[in-house]
C-alpha cells in the first residue's frame, strides 16, 4: 500500500479495530511490534476499582480489599488479559477497556437514577438516525455520552472547514475531513461499543431504505440539515415509516417534535409546509424556497439578532450565523426529549422554546429600549376646519362655476395622482365658484415629508390632473398658491375659466393617462429607447416654466445613482421614524388590509418576488432594526434599488431653479406631466425618490431625526450626487425617476373615494 493510499485510508476511517489479548494475541503484539510510536493507555485497573465499587455502594472498600475483589473478579486472567484493547487508526492509540457490558455499566452509572437500569437497557436497543453535523454533531456526541440509544446513523455530505470550529467539536487537525467520519471518531473515542454508521454522501432518496430501515427501523429521526428538499422528503418518509421527528434550529433554543408514530396523519411540520411534497420541491429554485424556509422556522418568532444577520447574508456575511452555546444548548434539549420519547413518557407534537435570553435578562437592558410608537400630533382635517380657513379668503370673484358633475370629476382626477406613501394627504371644498384645495397634515405626517415637500410635490400633481380634466370639458384653470396668510393648510384656491390657449390644448391628449398611470416596479432587462422618445418626455417635463430635466442612461452613472439611492433607502429604514412609517403608516401587508383602507401601498405592488416579500417581513419589528444598527449592519436594504437602477433604460432628474414650497408645487405639475407623457408611451415609470426626501434634512436643515453617523454619511453621498448631477444646493430638487419597458403589475392601489375627500 502507498503512502497516499494509506493516507486517504485514514481519511475515512471511524470504526477501532477490537483485539481480545488472549484470542487475538499475536495480532496484537503485531500491530505493537510494528508501530514503534503508538501510544498505549491501559488504566484497565482504575477501571475495574470503579465496578467494584458500583457493585458494592455501600460498601467502604480499602486498597486490599480492592486487590481481592479485582483477582476474584479476573477468574484467573491477567489483568493484560482482561476486557480488549482498542486501536484508534486515525490518533495511533491503543486503549486497554472493561468488556462491553461492564464498560456501559461503569461509564452510564452516573446516569442512574435519572435513567434507571431498566430504561437503560431499553434505550440499548434503540435506533436513531441524525441528518445534519453542524447542530446534529453535538446532538449526536450527548446521546452518546448519555448513551440513549444503541446504534446511532449520521448523514452529511459536507467536511470540515475552519469557520465550522466556532460551534463544531474538533481539532483543526480535522480540516478537511469529513463531518460524519469526525463524529463517529468522536462517539468512538468516548464509547467504541455503540454502534455508529455514517452516511457520507448525506441523505438522498436512493439511500433512505439503507438509512430508515436496514438493519431495524430507526426509533427516532432528528433533522437537523440546512436543504429544504431533505427536510420534506425525510418527513414524508418518516410519516410513512411511524418514527418520531425531532428538529432543532439552534435559535432561541426552538425545538420541533413531530409525533408520526402517534399520528400517521399529522401535517408535514405542523402544517407550515403545506404544498410542499418529494415531487413539488424538486421544481422549486432555490429564491422559490425562502419563503417556505421562512414560515418553517418561524420567521416572526426567530430571534432579532437573527433577524439582523439574515439581511447581511452575501453582504457581509456568507451565510447566518450560529454560536456554539446554542449548538451546545440544542444538543442537550434535543437530547433530553429525544430519550422521553423513546421511554414513552413524552408523546406531544409542538414547538418549544428554551430562550436563555429571554429566562436569564436583565430588568432593563442598557441601551436596548423598547421601542415607543410615534405619534402623530395632528388631528384629520374636517370642514370645520375647512370653513374657518376659508372665512379668512376674501378673493371669490373671477370665476364660473363648471357645476357639481364637473367638479366631482376633476377632483375624481386630481385624487389619482401620486402621492408619497400613497398617503393622499389632500381635502376639497368648492364654494362660491372657488375650489379649494386643503392639506389634511394628519394623514400626510411622516418621515419622508420634511418640511412638506413630498406634500407639495403631490398637490402640484393633483393639482395638474384637475386642470387637465377641466381642459377636457371646456374650461380652463388657474390657482393662488397658499392664498390665506399664516395658515399653510390652504395650498390652493382653484379658479374655472372659459376661455382656453392654445398651447394648453395639447395637455388635452394626457386626459387618458390620468386613469391608466400607475408605479410600475416590475424588474426587466433594460431596452434602449429611441431619442424621440427622450425627447417627448423633456418637453413634457419643462413645460412648466423653469423646470429643467437631467437624464442619466451611462453604466457609471447609473452605478453611483444606485449607491446613493440604496444608501438613503437604507437610512430610512434603519431609522426609527422612517421604519415606523414604513411599516405602520405606508405598507398594507394583506390584500384584505390595502381594500379595507384604500390607501398605503399594497406590498403585492412592490414588483418583489416571494422570497424578497418573505425576506420583507423579517425588517417589520423595530427591535430587529434596533439590532440591525447595533451589528452596522443593513447592507441588503441597499439590494432592492440596486436592482430597481440595473433594470433601468434610465433615470431622470426634474429640477426647478429655486428650493420653494411655490417650485415643489410647479414640480409635481411638472413631474405630473412627464408621468402621464411616459404612460402615454407605454413605459413602465417608477420613482426612486429618497435620496430627495432625506438629503433636505441635511442641506436645509440640521439633521433632524438623523444620527451623526447618518449625517456623515449622506454629506458623502450628497457631493457624490452633486458631482454626478450638476445640483446646487439653493435648487428644489422634485423628482428622481426611473424608466424602463416592463410587464405591467397585477396589483395597483387603491384610492379613496371621493365623498370622503370633498366636503
């Protein structure tokens, strides 16, 4: 045999090798003979002590006494002669051991009276199947110290590497070895008479009958493997076989029991894989699985620091983490049920939980606290409200009245254009020939409309919509911009004329647009559009005087666009008040939730495939964001835009010369107008406007609600946007925008309607 040969020999070797000194005795001195560097341990004595005394407790036994005993006991033997010597291959050490009955005697007789003789016995003859050696090798390793069963199978296709020593027993002379080989060396080392077999390629369907059944039916299964598809065929087969299931997933201490020896109809997992079978999971990508894997381990109940490190998977971490004192803890929980099952006296199917941070806390955690909800502090607007304003508007003449169909139909319009959040912050009231436009601040209140100007930016929108709907019947408009002193809540009072200018004819073609206009989040490969096309929309956007369009189509400039918008997302979110927005105030998580309040955005609209929208409700408690910025962490928020600007034909930049509540008015008109020019044309539009909502805090503002981390940061991105885009600060910058040619969502929002709006 050649040294390599040799060499991959001891790679897979896990079995000792047995050698009784009288009926093996040349084979024996052989094996001595020629390993001149063996190491040899014979405390066959001590061992032998130490059954004397269990077979005499109450005995107080004297060395003499012990001397007697033992020669009685050997019968005539030796003490070389006594019990066998076990040879290690892979450590070169020979082992001089009681036979095997006596050895399970003296190493399980401090189990005893927790585990009684007769238990122990009937524990011998169990089976019990582990797949998975991460969590399972510590699993694995206490039933064996405990010795609850008495063959043990181990599955795993994976070796050892050196990020595995955080939570794995071994040595680093074990890198590269195999996980089952390095448990089953483990379990040997501590008892060579329980018998071990290990699956090396892992479990696979052609190899379950070997696994489940050959040699006796396994008792127990514990699944403890990361793949999804072994997790639902391993069960199906386990249900189908009547053994026990048991799953740790070495977080919070959760513990998984499925009873399919009790109950051959119990759903697979509780139900929560519910679809899912050996057939279905083998059409599944691994992006199709993530929400199944989420519902499986609970993704509302995981831990939040758990929760934090799931969104820095491939950002700054390869995969989630796991520590050894969970591991450790999984393999005594699992342990413990797993011999109440086998003796009978546990016959449940749940889910458990031993949570040490939650048993072992403190009162008060220093500078973990809990999280308040905000506030709002304005009350909704109502037409008392309204009429006090107006009392103080003195202007009612130069203007006709278009009539209440008109006029529910132009406010009709106006109430379908965009606003943040989908929050549609606006009231109306028509009186005396006069409508008036009101900014209901309770509903508009949040993070993303500093200093109103989201709010402008949608009543400029509105706004726009009404005009061009009254151009479509015959009159024309024209509006006071914020017309009552000292009361910002009138944005506009909105006067009807006959006569119409020609240039205002050709807004008449947008009428269709107002109705079909919609975000389109969708993801595409990005097509080259023609200048023209560019064209049309410029115009359309500087239509409005001193609005000017900046257009971004380069790779390099798409690539900084995208770092600044996934940053600010980022910040958003991560902060308190942004994140209390986005889950509590802006998305509607249900379809029942979205019809019911016909406002927010419906997640469905997000353009996000399941495993994003499953990854989506991981970010939805504010402890995990609190643990996000504990850990730096937030890396993956930034994922979501970063696709959104790679999918993009390009993005458009809409400014107007002056920082003004008046310009972020003419913006939304403006923005409005580009909108509805690109749904004419069939393309799929998409803001992607933080950075132009959370940059003000910091240019005209002192950074309210930032950190100074937060404002460090975006006084970086800002000159990187500046540098890109040619902005001054002294500008109001209305509207970030995508394009691109996508399909059209299946999902849109929905709008309130318009008695609860117009007073």
């Amino acid at each position: 045999m050649t040294k390599s040969n040799h060499g991959d020999i001891l790679q897979t070797i896990y079995r000792p090798q047995f050698y009784n000194s009288v009926s093996n005795k040349q084979e024996l001195q052989k094996l001595i003979s020629e390993n001149p560097s063996i190491f040899i341990r014979d405390e066959i004595y001590g061992q032998l002590k130490e059954l004397i005394k269990i077979k005499n407790p109450s005995v107080k036994l004297s060395e003499n006494d012990y001397s007697k005993l033992i020669e009685e006991h050997l019968n005539g033997l030796t003490l070389e002669e006594y019990g066998f010597w076990i040879f290690y291959p892979w450590n070169n050490h020979l082992v001089h051991l009681l036979k095997k009955d006596e050895f399970i005697t003296v190493r399980t007789n401090r189990n005893k009276y927790k585990i009684t003789s007769a238990e122990q016995d009937l524990l011998e003859k169990k089976r019990i199947g582990i797949i998975g050696l991460s969590v399972g090798q510590s699993i694995a390793l206490t039933i064996a110290m405990e010795r609850i069963c008495g063959c043990l199978k181990l599955a795993d296709f994976d070796t050892a590497e050196l990020s595995n020593l955080n939570r794995i027993r071994t040595g680093v002379q074990n890198l590269g070895l195999k996980k089952t080989v390095i448990a089953a060396r483990e379990i040997a080392e501590i008892d060579p008479y329980l018998e071990v077999e290990i699956f090396n390629n892992g479990l696979e369907s052609k190899n379950f009958d070997e696994f489940f059944l050959k040699d006796g039916k396994l008792d127990l299964l514990v699944e403890v493997c990361d793949g999804l598809d072994i997790k639902i065929e391993s069960r199906f087969k386990a249900r189908e076989l009547g053994i026990p299931v048991i799953m740790e997933t070495n977080d919070r201490g959760m513990l998984d029991v499925e009873r399919f020896d009790l109950n051959p109809t119990l759903p697979i997992l509780h139900g929560l894989a519910e679809g899912l079978n050996p057939s279905t999971i083998k059409g599944l990508s691994n992006e199709d699985k993530v929400p199944y894997i989420l519902k499986i381990v609970g993704a509302d109940t995981i831990s939040n620091r758990l929760k934090a490190s799931m969104v820095e998977v491939e950002q700054t971490i390869n995969t989630w983490p796991q520590l050894a004192s969970s591991v450790v803890l999984g393999g005594a929980v699992t342990t413990d049920v797993s011999r109440r099952i086998l003796l009978g006296s546990f016959t449940d199917s749940g889910r458990y939980y031993i949570d040490l941070e939650d048993l072992v806390k403190n009162k008060q955690v220093p500078g973990k606290e809990k999280h308040l909800k905000r506030l709002n502090p304005f009350v909704p607007f109502s037409k008392t409200d309204a009429l006090e304003i107006i009392s103080k508007y003195n202007t009612f003449s130069n203007s006709i009245n278009p009539g209440d169909e008109i006029i529910n139909k132009m406010i009709e319009s106006a109430c379908l254009a965009p606003s943040t959040g989908n929050d549609q912050p606006w009231k109306w009231l028509y009186d005396n020939g006069t409508l008036f436009l009101f900014h209901d601040e309770h509903r508009s209140f949040s993070f993303g409309d500093y200093q109103n100007i989201a709010s402008l930016l949608t009543f400029g929108a509105a706004y726009e919509n009404l005009k061009i709907t009254a151009l479509k019947n015959g009159y024309n408009t024209s509006y006071e911009f914020r017309p009552v002193p000292n009361d910002k809540r009138l944005i506009a009072a909105i006067k009807f004329h006959n006569s119409i200018a020609m240039d205002d004819q050709k807004y008449i073609s947008l009428y269709d647009a107002i109705y079909k206009r919609h975000t389109n989040r969708n993801l595409s490969s990005p097509p080259i559009l023609s200048d023209i096309i560019y064209t049309q929309l410029t115009e359309m956007a500087e239509s409005i005087p001193s609005a000017k369009i900046k257009w971004f189509k380069d790779k390099k400039e798409l690539d900084t666009l995208a770092k600044v918008i996934g940053a600010c997302d980022r910040i958003r979110l991560l902060n308190e008040e942004g994140h209390d927005d986005f889950v509590n105030h802006e998305m509607r998580w249900t379809p029942e939730e979205a019809e019911s309040k016909k406002d927010g955005i419906d997640v469905q609209t997000l353009g996000l495939s399941n495993s994003q929208l499953a990854a989506l409700g991981i970010i939805k408690s504010p402890e995990t964001i609190q643990e996000i910025n504990y850990i730096d962490g937030g890396k993956g928020l930034e994922v979501i835009a970063k696709k959104s600007v790679n999918s993009a034909s390009a993005i458009a930049l809409i400014t107007l010369p002056k920082y003004s509540p008046i310009n972020f008015f003419e913006g939304g008109r403006s923005l409005e107008r580009f909108w509805l020019m690109a749904t004419q044309l069939g393309l799929a539009v998409h803001p992607l406007i933080s950075p132009l909502y959370i940059f003000p805090r910091i240019v005209h503002g002192n950074g309210e609600s930032l950190t100074q981390k937060n404002i460090e940061e975006l006084k970086v991105l800002r000159e990187d946007f500046k540098e890109l885009t040619g902005v001054e600060d002294h500008e109001a910058e209305v509207f970030l925008v995508k394009i691109s040619v996508a399909e059209e969502p299946k999902v849109k929002s929905f709008r309130l309607p318009v008695h609860e709006v117009l007073f």
